[in-house]
C-alpha cells in the first residue's frame, strides 16, 4: 500500500490490520514517494508493515519484499494506540511543514520563471499542493478523532 493515500493512508491502514485479531497477520508492504525518511520508515516498521520501500521501487527490492511477505516474515509487534497516534501525529506534523517549505520555494521559483517554462512547472507546484491538502486533512482528522478518545 502506498503510505499517502485519500480516506486512510498506509500508516493507519497498517494499524488498524495489526490492532485486528482477524487481519493481523496480512502482510503489508509500505511505499512511498513523499514519506520517505528514516523516521517515516521506523514509523511504518514500527506500526506493524513487514517492510518499508521508497518510491520509485527498484524492481528487484520489491520482488524481495513480496517473497519476504508471502513466506511468512514475521509480523512485527503493534504499537498500543496511544504510541501510534502520537508517533502519526508527529509524521504528519513534520510532512506538513515540508509540504509547506515545498510550496513556498516552489512559488518563488515559479515567479521567476520565462512564462514557456511555468506549465510543467506550475503542474508540479499543484500535485505537491494537493499532497499538502491531503495531509492535512488527514491530520485534521487525527486531532479530531484524539480529541474523542
């Protein structure tokens, strides 16, 4: 599952498997383009994924992860849900904050760019706009659903 996702990303999804007793064993492989520092990969691994790859995926890690995952690596141990909504907190906190940082920059170059050159430009301005937007929301949805427990 891809970690940046609409409704639930692979983050949530792994825990809500893991915290299942009907579904904690599935395996599940995280990827991701945007979560992809050493901190997001502990998170994942430490949620319960089997293993943790960034995108693009070379082909051959992703063979590896399947066979890992089809012949029955272990399933990690579950993070208690308080842990896990902190930890997922914190993740979406700081890709936030990137996200931002992203934007910013990306509009003052866009501003200094020969108009010839803005629309692949201004095409990519708005898909990390749209990451920003979705993560977000699912933060939005985070401090909402903690604010309930």
């Amino acid at each position: 599952t891809d970690v940046l996702m609409p409704r639930m990303d692979g983050f949530l999804l792994t825990h809500r498997l893991r915290s299942n007793p009907k579904t904690a064993g599935i395996p599940v492989i995280l990827l991701s383009a945007t979560y992809v520092s050493a901190e997001d990969e502990r998170f994942g691994l430490s949620a319960g994924a089997t293993r943790f790859l960034p995108k693009p995926v070379e082909v051959n890690d992703l063979v590896a992860a399947v066979a890992d995952a089809v012949t029955g690596q272990s399933i990690r141990p579950v993070l208690s849900d308080n842990d896990f909504y902190l930890g997922y907190r914190e993740r979406l906190e700081t890709k936030l904050q990137d996200k931002g940082h992203q934007l910013t920059r990306g509009r003052q170059q866009l501003a200094g760019l020969p108009e010839h050159e803005r629309g692949t430009y201004s095409r990519l301005l708005k898909e990390t706009q749209e990451e920003y937007d979705e993560i977000q929301r699912e933060l939005a949805a985070l401090v909402k659903m903690m604010r309930a427990l």
